[in-house]
C-alpha cells in the first residue's frame, strides 16, 4: 500500500496552557504519547507539570498527578503557591498585577502518593485520565523485579508499563526524570528510544531563568526552545527574552550581544568574557552556556588569525558566560566568543553605533568561525537583523551576504578591526559609521 493511502488523521493535541511549553512540544501534548521531562534537582520539573495538569484540569480535562517524590501535602504546599491563568486566557500568559481568583485550579488536580507501580496503573485505569504526570518514574518501583527504585531495570520496567497503558487509554503522559550533575538523564537515558518525546529542562538554580528544549520529539520539530522565569507564583514565560538580555547587558569590557536563533527564533543574549592572568600550568577554561570544545576552538582560531596580541603569553585563564542561564547551541556564535574574548583581553568595549546623546546602543555579532580564520555565513541572516534592529541595535558585526544593513566582514581580522577599533586608526573610524568591505579592512590592517 502506498502511503498516501494510510489513514493518517491530523493529530488532536491537548494545550497545556503555556505557550512556550506547546511550542516546544510541537503544539501540545499527543494523547497516547509519552514525554520524559529530565532536568536537575530544584530547577522547577514539578512546578511545570503541576501548572500544566492545573490549566488542563481548568480547561475541563481529566488529569492526574502520581507523585513518589513528594507527599500530598508537599504537593499541596506547593499547589496554593502557583498562580495559573489557564488554557482559557487569551495569550497564556501569566498577568501577574492581575491575578486570577483564589479558587486555583492546581488545587484541583487529583493526586496519589504512591511508588508501587501496580498501585499506580491501577489507579490509572480507574481514573483514566487524559494527561497524567508521573513525579518522578525513577520512584516507581516494580514489585515483580528486583532492584532498587532508578536503576536501569526497574525504570525501563515503569516506563514500558505505563507506556502500554497510555496507548491502550489514549492517554498523555509526561514521565518526569532527574538528571544527574554530570547532565545525564541518568536512569531515563535508557528510555529516550521508547518515548514519544523527550524535553530537557535547563538553567542554573540560583538564577531565575529556565529554558526547556525538545531532545527528540516524533511529533515536531526539535529546535524549539521555551524560555521561564522562575518566581514567587510559579514559572512565567518570558515572551520577550531579547528585549530583556539587551537591557541587562552591560557594554563593558567582555561583553557582546549575539544575535542567535533558538530553533525557528532569533533570540539576543549576552555573551560576557573574563581574562585573567593565570597562576595555574594549564589554565582554566570556564564556560557556562556554550560548549567547551567551542571556546577551545574559537580561542585557538584567535591566537592564530587574531593578530599578534592574542598568542596568550602569559597563560591566562578564560571564562565565557552566556547570560541568563541560556544555553547557546549554534556555531553562530564563534564569532561572539570571539569578540567577547578579544574586548575583555585588551580591556576595550565593543564599539556599538553611537547614538546621538545618549549612552550607545550596544553592537551585536553573529558567524561562524572557519579554521583558516574567515568568518562563515550562518542561516537566517535576516531575520536575526530584523531582532536586533527591532531592539535598537543598529551596528550587527556579521559574515558576507548577511545583508546591506549589516556590518559585513569576511574574516575574524575584520571583525576584530570593526568592533575594537582603535581609536587613532582612520579605518577603525570607517567601520564605526558603516559598512566595512572586508578585503580593504584587511588589507588595512595586514
Ligand atoms: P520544583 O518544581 O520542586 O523542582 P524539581 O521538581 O525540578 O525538583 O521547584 C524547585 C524550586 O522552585 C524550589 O526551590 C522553589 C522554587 N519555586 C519558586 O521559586 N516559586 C514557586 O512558585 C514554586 C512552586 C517553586
Ligand atoms: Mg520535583
């Protein structure tokens, strides 16, 4: 049978009543699918799912929370804490100057405590709910199987249970799972090939920010990304991160603004740098957001194309955030590690378009660094051009055939030459106004 011939109906998805969370999910959540939700410790795994039952459960949905980790009146505490607008609301967006009445709906999601599995399936069949959490599937325990509650057997023994259930009822679950430090979904890595979706909750505790990513997903794409803020009602999304991380950044020495697309969006975020003269034989390379092998890379590129003054000698230690907890995952950003470094080495700030008056708007940066030290073209020039000229930015460092509003550059030289220019230099001068043509500034500076 051909398969233009299979009967495949649109697939009914149920909104969880956050935005950000359906787009990452690809619309919402599948009946009879099963997504893992893995995240450390405290980063807000069981204040999203209980918001999500909470909206469903508002919406006039069947719900079930199963939770092993946490006692009902944990649940319960936490609950009376969260401030939902629900599914109903027109934006899904969380009003904080106008909270909704007290009746909240998360206290009316049922609840079990209970960490023996056959408990836990029979009440799901009982009950039959349309989307049930289980909080968390490394504390459901298999009485006919040996082993501790989290090891591989047992969580596989959960997962495929209740995965049966879940088609046989057409019902959605998210299984939650924790990650160990080492950023392993630990017992749940062996279940990413047996679920429908797989989503990874991320950011750092002592900061607001949480961004939750799709690792795998059958029913959607798996670039999307959702952006929270974690405060005193509950999980907020933030629907304008760019317009935040502009106005935090500090234009200081080290820092830069990349322009980056997570998934279909173009998001700005800060990438800070430090420098420092190192005490240590092998010196520290610190990176929180970017990958590490990246800043290895993009240092070397810089000691090799970067002109003389970034062969590090003496050894100094390098630190690169991305602020906010994000985590930035392109090779887009090369050229903002770049630059962040270079500006925090000679202590300088990048040159942003100086703006009549008032303090300058700061300068973004987007590319791909090559080994021979060009810079590459990177997708979607355009539309990371339209985020940053609709925040003000009117200087964006970026590779050729970006685009006329650009600063073009071919190499990593040039873009060096247009963000730290120096200030006696007439073709520092040059690229400060405009349009830089990379083979003249290169030239230049050789
Ligand atoms: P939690 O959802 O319990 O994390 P996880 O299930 O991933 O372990 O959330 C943990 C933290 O979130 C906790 O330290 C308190 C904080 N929190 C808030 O700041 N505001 C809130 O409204 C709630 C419910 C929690
Ligand atoms: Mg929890």
């Amino acid at each position: 049978m051909p398969l233009s011939e299979v009967g495949a109906a649109p697939v009914a998805r149920l909104s969880t009543g956050i935005g950000e969370l359906d787009r990452v999910l690809g619309g919402g959540l599948v009946p009879g699918a099963l997504v893992l939700l893995g995240g450390s410790p405290g980063i807000g795994k069981s204040t999203l799912t209980n918001m999500v039952l909470g909206n469903l459960q508002q919406a006039g949905r069947k719900t079930l929370y199963v939770s092993g980790e946490e006692s009902a009146e944990q649940i319960r505490l936490r609950a009376e804490r969260l401030v939902l607008t629900g599914p109903s609301s027109a934006t899904n967006v969380l009003r904080l100057e106008n909270p909704p009445a007290p009746a909240q709906s998360a206290l009316q999601v049922p609840v079990l405590a209970e960490t023996d599995l056959d408990t836990v399936l029979d009440t799901l069949a009982a009950h039959a709910p349309a989307v049930c959490v289980i909080d968390s599937v490394q504390t459901l325990r298999a009485a006919d199987m040996s082993g501790a509650p989290g090891s591989v057997g047992q969580v596989r023994e959960v997962a495929t249970r209740i995965m049966e259930l879940a088609k046989a009822q057409g019902m959605a679950v998210i299984l939650v799972g924790h990650v160990t430090k080492e950023g392993a979904l630990a017992g749940p890595r062996v279940l990413e090939h047996l679920v429908d979706c797989v989503l990874q909750f991320e950011g750092e505790r002592e900061r607001p920010y949480r961004e939750l990513r799709a690792l795998k997903n059958r029913f959607g794409s798996t670039n999307e990304a959702g952006l929270f803020e974690m405060r005193g009602g509950g999980l907020v999304e933030v629907l304008d991160a760019s317009a935040r991380f502009v106005a935090e950044a500090t234009r200081a020495p080290g820092s830069v603004v990349l322009a980056a697309m997570e998934g279909s969006r173009p998001l700005l975020v800060e990438v800070q740098a430090l420098v420092a003269p190192s005490e240590l034989e092998q010196p520290r390379r610190v990176v929180s957001g970017i990958d590490r092998n990246r800043l290895a890379l993009v240092l070397a590129i810089l000691a090799r194309h970067g002109g003389e003054e970034f062969r590090p000698r003496p050894p100094a230690d390098v630190f690169v955030n991305v602020v906010g907890g994000v985590r930035v995952d392109e090779p887009g950003c090369d050229l903002a590690i770049a630059l962040a470094v270079a500006s925090a080495s000679r202590g300088v700030p990048i040159a942003g378009a100086a703006a009549g008056g008032g303090a300058p708007a700061p300068a973004a940066c987007f590319g791909e660094l090559g080994l021979t030290g060009e810079l590459r073209w990177v997708g979607h020039p355009e539309r990371r051009l339209q985020e940053a000229a609709r925040h003000g930015i009117e200087r964006v460092i970026a590779p050729a055939e970006s685009g006329r509003e650009a600063c073009e550059v071919a190499s990593l030289r040039a873009a060096l030459a247009a963000a730290l220019p120096t200030a006696s230099s007439p073709e520092g001068e040059g690229a400060r106004k405009g349009r830089v043509r990379a083979v003249s500034q290169a030239a230049a500076l050789a």
